[in-house]
C-alpha cells in the first residue's frame, strides 16, 4: 500500500469544477443573464444592427478605461485620477486643435495635438505613480489629490484659453485625417456590409407597399432593422464605432503581457505581496509606475475617441468614469486586495456595464438612474463573491 | 586535515547607531554540513544572517566565499554570489501558483517576455521532488499547501537558482510537529547533496541536535560557544542556548517567585 502524503488531499477536480474556480466565473454568468434581461426587456431592439453599435460603443469605451485600472488593482493599487485624466487630455487636444500648438509652433494637426496631449498625460501618471511608490502612501489618497489638482487644472486651462468651459464646433477633422478617423470614426464596416448583404438576401421582396397600415408598417420597419436595412430599404448602419478597435487592441495586449509574460508575472507578485515579490527580484516599484502610466494612456485613448467623434471637448467630461471603471475591474472578479484577476473577466464585467447603461435608450419605461442602483448591487454582490472565489483559491487561508 | 570552508566570515561586527548588534563575530560553513546557529531572541541570529544575505552591510569585518574577499551590496549581489537565504515568511505569494512562485522575479522567457510556462512547470515539480515533495500539479495556488511544502518550495527555488550556501531562517517555528519533521527531512535531503553548506537558524535544541553537524551559539551579539557535534556535549548545548545560564539558575530564579 502507498503511503499518503500531502499533495493526495487536494482532489482532482472536473473540469466543470475547474471553471468554477476561474476568476471571470462570476462576472460571465452575470453578463449572461444581463445579455438575456436587455433582450426579452427591448423585444430584440437592443441588438438590432443600430442597437448592437450602440451598445458595442458604451461598451469599449468603458472597457478600455476598466482594463487600464483592472491591471493597476492586480497589481494593488488604484487610480481615481481616471476620470480627470479623460477631461485633462480632451481639453489639451480640443483647445490645440482650436488654438494652435503652445509655444508657437503653429497650427495643430490631429496627431500632434494627441501625441503631445499623451506625452503630458504618461507625465502625470508617471508623476503619480512615482509619489505613490516613494513615499509609501496610499494610492487612494495620492490620486484622490489628483482627482482635484486635474480636474481644476482642466476648468481653469479652459477659462483661461478659451474663456469657456467647454470647446464645441471643431471642424470635422476625420474626413482629411486618417488619424482622426481612427480614433473617431468607424471601424470594421465590412461587418456591417456583410449584414447588410446577408439581409438583403433575407428581406428580398419585401418592401413599403400604399396599402400597408401603420401597425404593419412599423413591424416590417423592426423586421428590417434586424437586418441591417433602414426604411428606404438601404444599408442602415455603415460600422462600429472606432472605439471597438482600440478596446480590442487595449485588451488583447493587457491579456497577453498578464497571462503569458514575464511583466504579467511581475504584475501579479507585486498585487500579492510586495515584499515578497521584491526579495525575488521583481521590480515592484517599475511595475507600478508603469502600470499608472497604463492607466492613463487608456484615459487619453478614451479622450482621443470622444473629441474626435463629437468634435468637441468640455470640463465634465469622464465623470465618474474612475468609479465605473474600478466597479467594472471589480465586478470581473479582480480582488481589491490585488494579486488576482484576468483581463477576460474584466471584459465581460464591461459588456455588462455598458449593457445596463444603455439600457434605457431600448427600455423607455426604465427611469436611468436604476442604472448606480444595478451597479451598487452588483458590485457589493461581486465583492462577496470574489471574496469567496479567493479563500476558495488559497483553501481558505 | 580539516575540508576547506566554503564561506568564513572573520570579526563581523554591526553597530545601528549607539547599539552593537554584533561584536566581532566568526562563522565558518562547510558544504555538505547543516551549521545550527542558535542564540535567543534579540542574540543577533537576525542581524548576522541579513548581513550574509546582502540586506545589512557590516560596520566592519570580511566575508570569504571559497576563501575570496567578498562584500555585498544588495541581497541581488549576495544571491548572485551563491549566497540563498530563505526567510521565516519565505518569500512567497499565496495567490500565485507554485510554478509562478518558483520563477517570481527570474522568470524563463522567449521572445517578447513570453513565459515558458511548460517548461517551468517541469522544472518546479523536477526541483521540489528532488528534496521530497511531488506536485502533481504544479498550477495549484501556494494558498493551498501546507507550511512545511511551502518551506520545500522555497528551499528548491533557493537550489535551483544556485545557492551555494542555504540560510534557514528558523524554518520549522510556526509549523506543527509533523510538519517539522518534513522540513528536517528536507534539510537532510539538500545536505546529502554534498555541494551546499546549510545555516540553519532556530531555536530549538532539539531540532539542532537532530540535524546539525556544527554549531555557533550567540548572546548578546557575541559568539558564546562554537564547535562541531562531538566537541560540544547535550549539556554544553543547553547552557549556550540559554545565553551561558545554567538551567539549575533559572530554575532557582522561578523557585523564588
């Protein structure tokens, strides 16, 4: 007889039970039955082909500002400069694009207002997380501070450049440049032309007739809106928003470097205990200053796609998107105490988010403000839950 | 003819300000000998090995590895140098899986920093079956190993990565009998290799006399006693170990309470 020894008593595990364990379990199911809710709710109407865009725009937008901060928390810290840094780096782009380059270097073109707008933007997050890893402070308080520094510094360049808070009536700069057009423009049409040829195929002989009544009318009109097809019986909706693009971009590199790199690694041990992680080599404090400037690299990216898309930029923008996008990096089952986490998780958390959010553009009798109701329940629901998924993990230590 | 020491440390002494942590202490390790070093609480065990270990630098006084000069400037360099130390909260991360703990901060890479997770995996469950544990596997969460695997994993890690010389931080206090046991086991393992020469720090007696081929004992950041198993007698190892008081002493001393 063999004898027993420790490593006998963890259980093999079915793979069912395996998936139970992963960290995205939770935030899945709950974007199943939200997926399912939104559906029956707006009769299909909140996937139709305008619907699906919409939904995908709030979607990415969240999702890229959520993978920025879920890195940060995996690695035990927080941001809640998110927010500000979105208004910071529109104002700096929109006023550029108004007023010219500073210093006098002349007029200013998408891409050299963005890239300066990035390199002031990496600069402060640098700034942050080099504070926060010097002194020992908490990276609540640090970025709370520049919470208000930003969100002031933004009002008062607006006032004092533009004697406004706000900057509107850009010209459209994505028809001559490219750059604008792929932060702010539309993506993967080919999608939509596909849907569209498809639906064509499906919809032939169908049309308006004199004799229709209204009522016969308006169900052909939500027949034909599921086929990518208006009333005019032409291609409805042309692409994505171009924000999908960077949010798929964003996220697959943040999957990439967390599950199968070195860094990832290194993201991890940092979150878990940093102690330990230093007396193995690992540069703890590199890791979180560049996991700050991450963070507001996605916040300038999710600028970029605003001021380019409407043309316009004001002092509110990107508020409470640092909530949302911490409650979103939680809801996908990233641990608060760090250490934990998948970027995939972090996704289904944001389709989720910016399902709800919009729910009520397909819901009129929904009032928008259930919307922090759902998100201040499930959130707590997910803090208990990843809690449980964590001692589950360790066998409850 | 006595074997060659593998690393001597000559009148090591550390001052923190006003206080002396250290006065003129010497050590010799052998490879293939577990070296108890054993003293009570605030004897200056802590002091000495974060010196060894690159985290301290003395105030004055060498080291000699393979009898060349060497100071250590960080605990990188002193790792560099062949110098392993594994400490009471071992240096790992709960959350992490064995495989991921094992390589923390020295990662296998290929192209772009992408892990070469198949071959770490190999690697941890080679290593750690070596001295007495066999993973089946090796993604599990550390969370769920016991105290003594864990003292395993970071033993194996400290080999793998070239440790010449094992610094135990009292390796079996906070574990239960059967677990200390494990780690012992452990120890004799890495010292049958022959090619490592083993601090061990702790304080229990007991454990000492088990597995210790040499012994140093500290008070009051002074060596008290030192000497290999035979020259020191089981009396001799109980008077040092309480700082040079006779047991009888102590005893008296409660008597009058």
């Amino acid at each position: 007889m063999s004898e027993r020894n420790e490593s006998d008593r963890l259980q093999n595990e079915s793979w069912i039970q395996r998936m139970m364990r992963r960290p995205e379990i939770g935030s899945f199911i709950v974007m199943i039955i939200i997926i399912l809710a939104l559906g029956l709710a707006s009769e299909g109407k909140a996937f139709n082909a305008l619907g699906l865009k919409n939904n995908i725009a709030i979607i990415a937008q969240l999702g890229i500002i959520a993978v920025g901060a879920a890195l940060l928390m995996i690695a035990g810290e927080f941001d809640l400069s998110i927010g500000p840094m979105i208004a910071f780096a529109g104002m700096s782009m929109a006023i550029m694009l108004k007023w010219g380059l500073p210093f006098g270097l002349g007029e200013a073109t998408p891409f050299t207002a963005f890239a300066i707008t990035m390199c002031m933007t990496l600069g402060f997050g640098w700034l942050i997380g080099t504070i926060v890893v010097r002194s020992g402070l908490s990276s609540f308080i640090v970025t709370l501070a520049f919470w208000f520094f930003l969100r002031g510094l933004t009002e008062v360049c607006f006032r004092l450049i533009n004697q406004n808070t706000n900057v509107s009536g850009l010209p459209d700069f994505k028809k001559e440049s490219w750059f604008a057009e792929q932060m702010g423009g539309e993506v993967f049409g080919w999608l939509y032309d596909a849907w569209f040829w498809i639906g064509q195929k499906v919809a032939s002989g169908l049309e308006f007739t004199a004799g229709m009544t209204k009522e016969e009318k308006i169900d052909l009109i939500n027949y034909l809106s599921f086929l990518n097809i208006n009333r005019k019986m032409e291609q409805w909706v042309t692409g994505f928003d171009a924000r999908l693009f960077w949010f798929i971009i964003i996220a697959a590199v943040a999957w990439y470097v967390l599950a199968k790199t070195q860094i990832g690694n290194w993201i991890y041990a940092t979150g878990d205990n940093k102690e330990s992680a230093r007396a193995n080599g690992v540069p703890v404090n590199r890791v979180k200053v560049g996991l700050f400037m991450f963070s507001a690299f996605c916040a300038t990216i999710f600028a970029a796609c605003q001021v380019f898309d409407t043309n316009s930029s004001d002092a509110a923008k990107g508020m409470f998107k640092e909530l949302e996008a911490i409650a979103i990096a939680v809801v996908g089952g990233i641990l608060m105490t760090g250490g934990f986490g998948s970027i995939v998780g972090v996704i289904f958390g944001a389709i989720t988010f910016g399902l709800v959010a919009n729910a009520v553009f397909f819901i009129p009798w929904i009032d928008g403000a259930w919307f922090r109701v759902f998100v201040g329940t499930v959130l707590l629901a997910a803090v208990f839950a990843n809690e449980r998924i964590r001692k589950r993990i360790t066998g409850g230590i | 003819m006595a074997p060659k020491s593998f690393m001597r440390v000559e009148n090591i002494t550390k001052k923190f300000g006003p206080f002396t942590a250290l006065n003129g202490v010497d050590l010799d390790v052998y490879p293939g000998e577990v070296h108890a070093l054993l003293g009570d609480n605030g004897a200056g065990k802590s002091t000495l090995i974060k010196i060894l270990s690159g985290v301290h630098q003395p105030t004055s006084g060498t080291i000699y590895m393979e009898e060349v000069k060497r100071s250590f400037r960080s605990p990188r360099e002193a790792s560099a140098a062949g110098i392993g130390t594994v400490y009471q909260d071992l240096a790992i991360n709960q959350l992490m899986s064995v495989t991921r703990n094992f390589f923390m901060g020295r990662e296998l890479t290929s192209t772009l920093g992408k892990l070469k997770i198949d071959e770490m995996n190999q690697i941890a469950h080679d290593e750690m079956l070596k001295i007495g544990i066999d993973f089946s596997d090796p993604s599990q969460a550390v969370g769920t190993m016991s105290g003594g695997q864990r003292q395993t994993l970071a033993i194996a890690r400290a080999i793998y990565f070239g440790a010449k010389v094992l610094i135990l931080d009292e390796p079996t206090s906070a574990l239960g009998q059967k677990q200390q046991m494990e780690v012992l086991k452990t120890i004799k393992r890495v010292r049958a290799r022959g090619d490592i020469a083993i601090i061990f720090i702790t304080h229990n007696e007991i454990h000492s006399r088990l597995i210790a081929d040499r012994y140093t004992f500290l008070a009051l950041g002074q060596v008290i006693g030192q000497g290999t198993k035979s020259e020191l007698e089981g009396g001799d190892i109980r008077r040092l170990m309480a700082g040079g008081a006779e047991i009888k002493d102590l005893e008296q001393e409660l008597a009058k309470i």
